[in-house]
C-alpha cells in the first residue's frame, strides 16, 4: 500500500555557499519534520498547495545565514506486517513534488517586481543586471 507524507524540510545554508539556494536545497535535512501522511496523491497536493518555500536571512556571532523551510510530498511503500499486527513501511519511494521557490527582485522606492526567480543566484544576477535607474532590493 502507498502512503503520501507532507514534509517540511529544513537547511541553514551559510552565506558564502548562498549560490546553493535553490529548489531541492533542503533534500539531506536529517530530521524532517511529518506534518501528515495521506492515501491518495490528490489529498497530499491540495495540502501542499497549502504552503510555501520560506528563505531568511539571519545573523550569529557576527556571520550571516540564511534558513531555508521546504514542503515536499514523499511516497512511501507500506506492508502489513501479521507478527507485529501493524503496517511497516517497507520502502521510500521518492520525492514527489515540492513547493516551488519564488525569490522577487523589486525596484525602490515603487516595489515593482522585476523578476520572480527560482534560486538565490537567479535573484542576484537579475539585480546585477537591472537596468533602471533605482536601486533594487531580493525579498526573501
């Protein structure tokens, strides 16, 4: 039997490697954290479309990090297990789907968008390559 879990996956990603901000980055979290498993994919897509990629900047003793907060659907493959009257899984299936990371490059003072991007380095050529005559700002 097929189960569908939400994840929500997690990585502190240092500034000097932030070109490694992109869809995916999170994959090695090593204690994820199952918000609810599913029996069809259907269900598991509409919670997902429930939420959304989050990056943030932070600083700690004087160095900058950035948080990055996945949501991922993983398939997983269970049996029943007679002996032990329950359902173990038996194997990982895949990643599945997994929202989308959007990081906007506006211009100031308007706020107008200029570019939605899918990595952190997408994002930081779009404004080294802005053309206009304002500043620019990425909204992570």
């Amino acid at each position: 039997m097929k189960k569908y879990d939400l994840v929500k996956r997690t990585a502190e990603i240092k500034y000097k490697d932030r070109k490694e901000i992109e869809e995916g980055c999170t994959a090695f979290d090593d204690s994820p954290e199952y918000i609810k498993t599913f029996d069809t994919l259907e269900e598991a897509k509409k919670e997902l479309a429930k939420r959304k990629t989050d990056v943030s900047k932070f600083s700690y003793h004087g160095m900058t990090f950035y948080k990055v907060e996945e949501y991922v659907i993983e398939e997983n493959e269970f049996e029943y297990d007679e002996d032990e009257s329950k359902f173990v899984q038996t194997d990982f299936i895949d990643t599945l789907e997994s929202t989308e990371m959007k990081i906007e490059v506006v211009e100031i003072p308007s706020h107008e968008t200029i570019a939605i991007c899918s990595s952190l380095e997408e994002a930081e050529e779009a404004e080294d390559n802005y053309e206009g005559e304002n500043e620019t700002c990425i909204m992570i």
